[in-house]
C-alpha cells in the first residue's frame, strides 16, 4: 500500500530533524579529530564479535570508545567492557534503530578529545538504520554469510550507502549453499567502490585486513582534519 501525503510529510519532518542533530554530531567528532563508524547488521550478524575480536588490536595504537545500540539488554556492552574501553549502552526501549538524538545524549560521557575513534553499534537491524544518519563519518555493514546470498540484493539500500562491508562466519562456509561470487558480484553491483573484508570472528581468519584498514581510515581522518585545521 502507498503512503499516503501525511505520512510522507512525518518522515520527512523526523528525518529532518534526524538530519540536522547528525550534522551537529559530525562536527563534534570533528572538532575532537575523532573518527565515528556506524555498524549495521542483524540480529547476530556478528557486529559485537567483530568488536570483539578487533579491539584488542586497535587498542594498541588508538584510543578507542563504543557506543552500544540494543533494544533492552545491556549485553553488549557487557561483553565490550571486557577490553576495557570507554562504552556506553543506549535502549531504544522498542525501537529498531538508533537516532543522532539518542547519540548526542551520551557523547558528554565519553572523553571526545582523546578518543581516534568511536565505534557506534547499532540495533540488529538491516533495514531501519539505513535512513538516520547518526554524524558518523561513514556505515560498516557486517552480513554473516550464512543469512543467504540473496541477501545484498533483496536489501540493497544498506549496501549503497556503506563504505565497507565486512562478510562475517566464513568458517560456516562449507555448511551452507552460499555462493559467494554472487554475493560479492551483487554488492558491486549496488555499490562498485565498497571494501569487502571477508572473516571469521570464531577462527579469526580475515581479521588482520579489517582492523588494519580500519586503523588506516583512521590516520587519513586525523590528517585530513589537521589540514583543514580543525584540531585544537
Ligand atoms: N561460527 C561463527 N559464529 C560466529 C561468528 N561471529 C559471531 N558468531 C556467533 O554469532 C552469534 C551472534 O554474534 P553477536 O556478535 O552477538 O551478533 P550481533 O550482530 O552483535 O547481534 P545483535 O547485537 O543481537 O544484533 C554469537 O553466538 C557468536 O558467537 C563467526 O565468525 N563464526
Ligand atoms: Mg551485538
């Protein structure tokens, strides 16, 4: 069923107020050379894995902090807390996404200043974060390859805006029918300049090209945010 005019003018009216909380939220990582990632998947993609795995990494040569989007548990960032960074879980209370609202709300309780980079997990969710931009700098998909190789096209939205997509349980490979040429072909097809990073956060495989090249987004934030002067 078509939407009808009014609805079309609420989503409107929210996402443009979404918008404009996220515009303000960019500029505060900005102004803190802090580069934001906002990670998407479903539930159990393997988003809080991927963390998992990762941090311990990245930690060596970056100050990291975690923002955890979970509908009710604090789970996640239970499990985050462990590796002893900064992380700060946000309930929508039902909701299928987090808002740059619910963002700003917890960002005074994160060192900005000295963070390099600030990982926001969002809701298990592929559909509903695609529309609120939260002031990342850009979305991380994490797919588990298990979920089906239809699944890039029939949810392309996601994939077109994403800078990297990051398949994950590529262990369970052989256990499935995955074809992964097409999936990988349908993710280029939606998007042709994605990273695709292909892993396993169970037997780590593939874990070295993510974190580095996360790490090396990082360095190119930072310098392009010093040329242009912004750093206090
Ligand atoms: N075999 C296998 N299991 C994995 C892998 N990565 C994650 N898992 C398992 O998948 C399940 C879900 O992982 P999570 O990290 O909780 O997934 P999530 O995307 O954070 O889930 P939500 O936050 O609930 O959306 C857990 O039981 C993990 O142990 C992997 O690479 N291989
Ligand atoms: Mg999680």
């Amino acid at each position: 069923m078509e939407p009808n005019r009014r609805e079309i003018e609420v989503k409107a009216k929210l996402l443009g107020s979404n918008n404009m909380q996220a515009d303000l939220n960019r500029a505060h990582f900005r102004e803190n050379n802090c580069l934001a990632i906002n990670l998407i998947g479903s539930p159990g993609a393997g988003k809080t894995a991927l963390l998992e795995k990762t941090l311990p990494q990245l930690i060596v040569n970056l100050q990291v902090g975690v923002i955890e989007g979970d509908i009710f548990t604090s789970k996640d960032a239970d499990r985050i807390a462990v590796h002893e960074v900064p992380v700060v879980q946000i309930n929508t209370g039902g909701g299928c996404h987090l808002d740059s609202k619910m963002v700003s709300k917890v960002l005074p309780e994160f060192d900005c200043k000295s963070t390099d980079l600030m990982i926001i997990e969002n809701v298990g969710n592929l559909v509903c974060p695609a529309d609120f931009d939260l002031g990342e700098a850009f979305k991380v998909i994490v797919l588990s390859i298990v979920e089906g190789d239809d699944k890039p096209a029939k949810y392309p939205v996601i994939f077109r805006n994403a800078k990297a997509v990051v398949l994950n349980k590529m262990d369970l490979e052989a256990f499935t029918d995955v074809n992964m040429g097409n999936m990988k072909q349908d993710i280029r097809i939606i998007n042709p300049d994605i990273h695709i990073f292909e892993v396993s956060c169970r037997n780590g495989n593939g874990l070295e090209a993510w974190t580095s090249w996360l790490s090396q987004e990082v360095t190119a934030y930072q310098e392009k945010e010093n040329l242009a002067g912004t750093k206090l």
